[in-house]
C-alpha cells in the first residue's frame, strides 16, 4: 500500500512548491516537473510513494537522475545543435530509458527507485520513471536536499559505488559505465557526458539491494515535500504568510528579507557557479546577505561574516512562497531567505571536508552548525 500518492494536479503543484524550498536553487526547473505530473496524470497513472521497510532486502534498487548543468542554453549552443541535425528521440524519458539500460546491463529486474534529492523536476522524474515502468518508489532520497555532485550523497559517505551506471540523453544516445576509480570520477564523466549533449543527460546508478538502500536512506523527504507546498498553498489561501509557512513546515529558520542588488554567474564545467547579494529591507534594512552557489546555495555571509552554508540549507523564497532557482532569481528581486538543518551525516569532520562543507568547496570557513549560528549572529 502506497504511503502517500500524487493523484490530482493540485497535489503535483503542492509537492513541487515543496520542492523549490528543499532545492536550494537547483533541483531542475519546476515547469518540467509540473509538465512530467501533467502528463502521467492525463495517461491516468498514479505517483506513489512507499515506505522504505515497504521493499523487500533483496531488490535490485537504482537512483535515476539528471546530470548537467542549471544555467540557461546560450543562443551558440542551440545553433549548434541545430547544425549537427540532432533530433530529440527522448525529451521526457531518457529516465525510463536509462533505468532500463541498466537493468538489462545488470541482469535482473528493478525492484525498486531511489530519488536523487528533493528537486522540482528532479523529484518528479523518479516518480514517473516507477508509475510507468511499475516498480515502488522509496520515500526517501540519497541527500535530504539538493545537491550539485555525487560527493554530496549519502552513498559516498558511506563508501558504496555508484557504478555500474547508464546514460541516455535526449538524442538517444546511450552509454553503459561499468567501473569509476571513485566518486569524484563517476561524477566528472556523467558531467562530460552532460556537456557532450549540450545540457543534460538521464542517468540510473548507484544499484544497490534494499537492505544496503534502507541503511543510507534520508528517509520521508518526498512526503516531506509534499507537507510543505501543503502548508504554503494553505497560507496563500487564508492570507497568511506563505514564506513563514515554509519556515514552520520546514523546521526551519527566516533569515533575511530584502532585495537581490547583485548577481553574478558563469556556466563553467558542467555547473552553474554564481553569487547573489541582497540589501535588507524591513528588520534587516542597512544589513547584506551573500550566497555563493554551484547550482545550489551552499555558503552565506551576512554583512560580511560567514553565515549559515551547507550542509545546511539556504533557500531564496519570493514573497508568494516560491523558491526561485539560482537561474531565474535576478536583479531587482524581492526574496527572503530561508534556513533549515541539513542532514546529520554530512556534519562529521568526513562529510564536512570531503563532501558537503565550506572546506570542501574551496572556502577557509569553519562550518557553524546553523541552529548555534543564528542564536550568535541572527538579526532579530
């Protein structure tokens, strides 16, 4: 018996409003997700979620997602594609596509679909991958957030491979890698395989049978999800505030109003790799906030001063609730910004310098957990 279950649009623009506060900036573009929900639910399938102790130990289990980078196509690129001919043969399931590679590489049935991370589109996918495929979808994910590399997965913390691993793009291209020395080379293949078709590519990696799953799983984050654009819909609807609305949902804190003054980026090996800046209004007025992104928030400072950073979240909201990404928030923009706990696992002095922590993104800041950071630094 499913533990929860997208059954009406409604309840898709719900998960995925929930997704947007967990994404962080990246976790794919809403608009496909709404798109690939739509349409399953048009064809009359049902997106379902399951317990994990729902699946059996001895499943065959897999963790599809999509590689590449957040940033905008640039006009050069599409003329590129253009003049090479290519057609896409698997816009919306390259996913589907890639699961099945993989299971025939592997030799024995899918039994069961892990979701990557909480994404807008990112967490769609996987659902719609189990409903038209027939296999169990876990409630849970491998990050408990968004996250831009494999090394911030709850599997390279815990040692277990990512490989053997399939990719299929839009054009239909598929490629089967059997072995990787490490994560880190796992993860720069799939992103030159993202960059060699122009954007994006649909991987399934990471099988694993459900009693190794089970023990590494960031468990209930899509009906965590769900709960939250649950609890900013309804505020919308009752005229309350729906950012405070994803604080409360979220466990969470509000860290910051004000207005984006500056952003910068750059596409830059398979990432989108930016900053944005705000200048407080309200409370914070006379007070700044800077986030550094690698297609997610991962480092704050505030008025200067190292802030909240990832593991723990930083998420820009729009006054309505929804979480613009690291793509579309722009100059001029009114936001707040949002805090919540990251995962436990990624706090060990391993996680935070080998996977998820300032260090580890090339920044000389010691990570502050965030429910201390803010009772020392947080404008009240």
């Amino acid at each position: 018996m499913p533990s929860g279950k997208i059954t009406t649009l409604q309840e898709g623009e719900d998960l995925i409003l929930g997704c947007l506060v967990l994404g962080t900036g990246g976790g794919g573009r809403a608009e496909r997700g709404l798109r690939l929900i739509q349409s399953a639910l048009e064809e009359g399938l049902t997106l379902s979620w399951v317990d994990a102790e729902d699946i059996p130990d001895d499943a065959m289990t897999v963790q599809p997602y999509g590689m590449g980078s957040v940033a905008p196509i640039p006009q050069a690129t599409e003329d590129e594609i253009r003049h090479a001919g290519l057609v896409q043969t698997h816009p919306l399931d390259s996913m589907v596509e890639a699961v099945k590679e993989l299971g025939l590489y592997l030799g024995q049935p899918i039994g069961c679909i892990v979701p990557s991370e909480p994404g807008a589109s990112n967490l769609p996918e996987p659902l719609v991958v189990g409903a038209r495929l027939g296999i169990p979808v876990v409630d849970g994910d491998y990050a408990g957030r968004c996250i831009p590399e494999e090394m911030q997965t709850t599997p390279f913390l815990n040692g277990k491979a990512g490989y053997p691993f399939a990719s299929v793009d839009r054009w239909g291209d598929v490629v089967i890698c059997r072995q990787t020395q490490n994560a880190h080379m796992l993860e720069r293949i799939g992103k030159m395989l993202a960059v060699a078709a122009y954007g994006n590519t649909s991987m399934a990696a990471t099988p694993l049978i459900g009693e190794k799953m089970k023990k590494i799983l960031v468990r209930g984050t899509v009906s965590k999800a769900l709960a939250i654009g649950q609890a900013i819909r309804q505020a919308r609807e009752a005229g309350d505030d729906p950012v405070d609305a994803a604080v409360r949902a979220s466990a969470g804190w509000r860290l910051f109003d004000g207005v984006v003054m500056e952003k910068w980026w750059e596409d830059r090996d398979g990432y989108m790799f930016g900053t944005v800046v705000l200048n407080g209004d309200g409370k914070y007025a006379g007070h700044s906030l800077k986030v550094w992104f690698k297609n997610e928030n991962h480092v704050s400072w505030l008025d200067g001063n190292p802030y909240v950073c990832s593991p723990d979240l930083v998420t820009f909201l729009y006054p309505d609730g929804t979480g613009p990404s690291s793509a579309q928030i722009s100059e001029g923009d009114h936001v707040s910004a949002i805090g919540i706990k990251g995962v436990e696992a990624f706090r060990t002095p391993f996680g935070l310098d080998k996977a998820a922590g300032p260090h580890y993104f090339g920044f000389d800041i010691d990570y502050w957990p965030i429910e201390e950071i803010i009772q020392e630094y947080r404008i009240k």
